[in-house]
C-alpha cells in the first residue's frame, strides 16, 4: 500500500514502505517538509507528485574506515584540482541536473534546495580544473549526519575528488554519518556498503543528536583545507 501525504501530514511509519523504498507520494517539496523527512530516514524523488522514499537496504559510507583505492589517493594528492566547499552551490546543482540523461532535479528541488543552503543546511563541494569548476557534489546535513544527493563532473576523476574531498571534510570534523541512499555499483566501488533500514534510523538518530551547523562552511572549510596541505 502506498499512502497519500496530504499537506502538514506527517510521514507514515518507514517500516510501511514497499519493496523498492517507496513510502508515499504528494504534499509540498518545502524546506520544513524536506528537513522532516531526512530527519525520518525519508528522502524524495521527482516532484510531480512528490515520491517519498525509505529503502531497505540503505547504502552509507563508513567514515571511521574509508580509504580510498590507491589509484584515487594517487590523483588526489597531484595537486591538480582545486577544492572548495559552499561556493557554487546553485550551479553544481544545476550541473548535477544537466549532465544527467534524466533527472528528478527539478526547478522546484533547485528552488528549494537553495533555500536549504541559505539556511545553512544544505552545502556544496566543489572540484576546479584552471580555474573552471569540473566537478562537484551537494546535500544535505543535519547533526553530524550528511545525505549526498547527486554529483557530476566534467573532467576525468572529478567526481571521484569530490567525493573524496566530502569525505575527509565529514572525517576532519568528526561526522558520523554519510547517507548514500540506494546501493549503485559506482558507490560500491567508492566504499559504499549496504546496511538495514532499522540499522539505519539508529544511526541517524544517533546522528541528529549533534548539534546541527547551520552556516555556509567556507569557515569550516578553511582548517581542513589547510590539512590537506
């Protein structure tokens, strides 16, 4: 059974999603709508209805215990990009969008997404190539929990440094959480691994226990920038 969310309803129990992770569909794609449902372990897809996903299993990256493959460590530490977080986030968004054959990016998830930046909520982590942005990614975090959403990149190995450049940030300020939400075998090369849907909500609420920080993270950035030196 898949349930209707009306308006100012909330989520129905995760545990009541069908096998592909659909939970229900409808209501408002707001910013208070979008920070209930990822404090619920929910996150949505396509806007036209809105679609509310849960899955079962649901793909993290463990923090405590990443390494990246040798050949990824090798092109990091070349030296040949440069790393910025919270300076674009519109257009990697965008990007993330167009560089897609389809995509659930819409202009009302654009819209949205970037008031979650202004609030401090939602962030960007950028690749440059000679001073022109190739790669990036973008998501959302809350307590010491971060949800990617979606990347691109418009250079060999771009993405991959994003992704890594996501990463040890989390790591350098000691988050606890990297949602990946469905398995791909893309992720599974970077280190994803399958848990629970159960094992998952304990986590994030664990999570979400942290204060959440609610600012762009060029500040944060800026440290940890300086450790990568």
């Amino acid at each position: 059974m898949i349930f209707y969310l009306e308006d100012g309803t909330p989520f129905p129990p995760v545990n009541l999603a069908n096998p592909d992770g659909l939970l229900c569909f409808g209501g408002e794609l707001s910013t208070e709508r979008l920070i209930e449902a990822y404090s619920s372990g929910i996150f949505p897809w396509a806007d036209d209805p809105v679609l509310w996903f849960t899955p079962d299993p649901r793909m993290v990256i463990e923090l405590e215990d990443w390494k990246p493959s040798k050949s990824l460590k090798r092109t990091f530490n070349k030296g040949l990009f440069t790393l910025t977080v919270d300076q674009h986030f519109k257009t990697v968004m965008t990007k993330c969008a167009v560089t897609r054959e389809s995509t659930w990016i819409s202009d009302i998830f654009l819209e949205n997404y970037s008031k979650l930046h202004e609030m401090g909520i939602a962030h960007s982590f950028e690749v440059h190539y000679e001073g022109t942005l190739v790669g990036g990614l973008y998501g959302i975090s809350l307590g010491s929990a971060f949800f990617g959403e979606s990347m691109f990149h418009e250079k060999t190995d771009a993405s991959k440094v994003a992704f890594m450049h996501l990463i040890k940030f989390l790591q350098f300020h000691k988050f606890t959480l990297l949602d990946c939400q469905i398995n791909n075998s893309h992720l599974v090369r970077l280190g994803g691994i399958d848990i629970s849907r159960p094992e998952y909500i304990k986590r994030l609420n664990c999570a979400l226990e942290s204060e959440t920080r609610k600012t762009k993270w060029q500040g944060l950035a800026e440290d940890y920038l300086k450790s990568l030196a």
